[in-house]
C-alpha cells in the first residue's frame, strides 16, 4: 500500500485545480473539463469558481462560451444539480448516467402530480418538440402538452422547477439556452452542439470516475457515489471493474484509492503554504464536505448550511480554516471558531492573495 502524507495530496489535488500553480494561458473549457464540471445553480457563484482558477478571466467569458462559441454547455447532472460542463464531455456524461437505471418510488409520481404513464409521455415528448433553437419554459409546456395531447402536463410542468426536466436532461434530450430577457429557455443539446459522440454507459461510467479521481482523489467508492448520486454498493462494484487503473493508498491513516497515473505526480508535487479563498458551491468545497482532515465536523454547519447552501470557504493549504462573505465590490470575512480565526486577522505564513489565491 502506497502511504501518503494529507500536504501531498492537498498539494497536488489544488494543483489539478489550478488554485496552486496557475497558467495564465489555460483554457478556461480545458479547466471546466479538469475538475468535471462547475455548480450552475448559482451562475455568480459559478463566475467567481472560474475567477479563483484563472483571476485575468473577463466577467462575461462564461456566458460567451456557453452562449456564442457553445464550448460549454449548461443542464442537470451529478446528483440531479444544475452543472456548467465542457460541451464535448456531456455525451460522456449522459452515457454514464445510463449505467444504472432510476427507479422512482409512488411518492415520486404522487409528490409531483403526475402518474408514471404521464412521467414517459412528458419524456418522450421533450426530446421530440426542442431544437437548436430556444424554448422558454412556457413554450415548452405548450408543447409537450400538444405533442402528448395532455393538457395537465402543460400545468405540471409550469408549477414545479426542474424535477420533471430532469430526466430528460440525464438523458441528453435537454439542456439549456440562451436567456430571453428575464426568462430561461431550453435547447436540444445534439442540435445546440452540432455533434454527439456515443459511448458504453458502463465504460462511459467508469471514465467518469476515473475523471473524478483524477480532480478529487485519492477517494473511497462511497466518496463518489455521494459526488455522482450512486448508490455506495454499485460505486464499489464499479471501482472494481476499474481495476488496474486504481492502487490503495494510505493517507496519515485513512485509507482510500488513487489513479496508479496519478501517484507519480502526488509525490512529487511539493506542498507549499497557500491560501485561495473560494465561492458558494464551489466544486473543490462540495467534494470534500465529508472529510474532517478537509473540515473539521466542528466547522461544517458553517460550510453545509441549511437548503443545501455552501459557503463561500477559505483554504488554507487545501483545508477548510474559514468562511467568507462577499458583496459587489467589499469582501468580509468571517472566522471559523480558533484557531482558524487567528489566520484571518494577522497570520503572514500563507501566500494569501485575491480570491482564489490569483
């Protein structure tokens, strides 16, 4: 069993982040791809994810690369979350999301108002009436109802947000456009992207968690499945079918899995003192919620709030030491409980920068 030391492995996982060694010349869909997708529910907080990485990034460069060059694409992935991804990876992604079929309890049909005939017709007819060119949610609903000749799925669709799209976006048939005004609206991601590349759902699977290996690891089987919302039975059976690609690893103590391509690159990345301060829902902060060597259990009601919230956080060498607020253009930072306190009001050992540590 390889041993590793947490310095190392946060050393290198910043760095697979680009919040320890940044290029000003990276390829802001490059990096996008890198670490598997940034959280788009909050596009402000999506903005300032992209900033920490890259801090000379334009605050319009998202929108052009999801809108005008659709290098990125926007629409529901790992764990039913809206995700900004790489427009070339999303086929991977929706292949994957095939591996395991969802099967939905009574209350799923009951909470949201339809019947599970209703649930396949809403399905099917989503991925027939979007094109490249954009639905509003209203039009939409019109047409899926007329399309299924259903008119109480016009009203379903118009009275909940997202859960009902959902299934159609895991399976490649949605995703989203451009904004009209103050309304969203909705393309078909095959048409939007001009090209679709087919994989194996199961092989398509198993790439993906090599990816989030290769951003987030070392990791256990239970780690992925809460990141990708598997079950933690069918994340180990797929860690085995990983195989070779993976070696045990021990880090001061806990024990986990790491690419064998990676392991070079973890050793032999030198930690160094380093503070990035990073935004709500930042994806470095989501993976590593549940580990105390990351945050303290003591800290984590101030990261993990209440509604699924995620605290903007500041890192400390790859450690959760506090959380921050921002608001146009002053920044305040707020302590977590001592010593973490202590780092935001004098300590000088951190190379601490603007956020994300730019």
């Amino acid at each position: 069993m390889v041993r590793l030391s947490w310095d190392q492995v946060n050393a290198w996982r910043l760095s697979r982040h680009h919040l320890f060694e940044q290029d000003r010349q990276a390829d802001v869909p490059d990096i996008v791809s890198r670490i598997c997708g940034l959280q788009g529910q909050v596009m402000s907080g999506a903005e300032l994810a992209l900033w920490a990485r890259l801090p000379q990034v334009e605050p319009s460069t998202l929108e052009r690369l999801l809108w005008e060059e659709r290098a990125l694409i926007k629409t529901w992935v790992m764990r039913g979350t809206l995700h900004i991804l790489h427009g070339g990876d999303l086929p991977l992604y929706v292949a994957a999301r095939q591996a395991h079929e969802i099967r939905r309890p009574p209350s799923y049909f009951t909470y949201h108002g339809v019947s599970p005939e209703e649930a396949a017709a809403n399905l099917q007819a989503v991925g027939a009436v979007l094109s490249e060119s954009g639905m509003a949610r209203e039009e939409l609903a019109e047409a899926v109802a007329g399309e299924s000749d259903n008119p109480h799925l016009a009203e379903v669709l118009l009275s909940g947000w997202g859960a009902l799209l959902k299934p159609s976006a895991f399976r490649g048939d949605i995703c989203f456009g451009p904004d009209r005004g103050q309304n969203v609206t909705f393309v078909r991601p095959e048409r939007w992207l001009g090209q679709w590349k087919t994989f194996a759902p199961e092989e398509a699977l198993r790439e993906v968690a090599r990816r989030y290996l290769a951003a987030y690891g070392p990791a256990t089987p239970e780690d992925f499945a809460r990141w990708w919302g598997l079950q933690p039975g069918d994340a180990k059976r797929l860690f085995r079918t990983v195989g070779d690609d993976l070696e045990a690893v021990e880090v001061d103590g806990w024990q986990a899995l790491a690419l064998v391509s990676s392991l070079p690159q973890i050793q032999q990345t030198e930690p160094r003192p380093v503070v990035n301060l990073l935004p709500a829902f930042d994806p470095y902060t989501i993976a590593h919620l549940r580990h105390p060597a990351i945050l303290p259990e003591t800290h984590k009601a101030r990261v993990s709030r209440p509604q699924g919230w995620i605290s903007p956080v500041a890192l400390v060498s790859g450690r959760m030491a506090g959380v921050w607020e921002y608001e146009r253009q002053r920044v305040a930072t707020l302590g977590l409980p001592k010593p973490a306190g202590r780092l935001f009001r004098g300590d000088r050992s951190a190379d601490a920068r603007r956020p994300g540590g730019g």
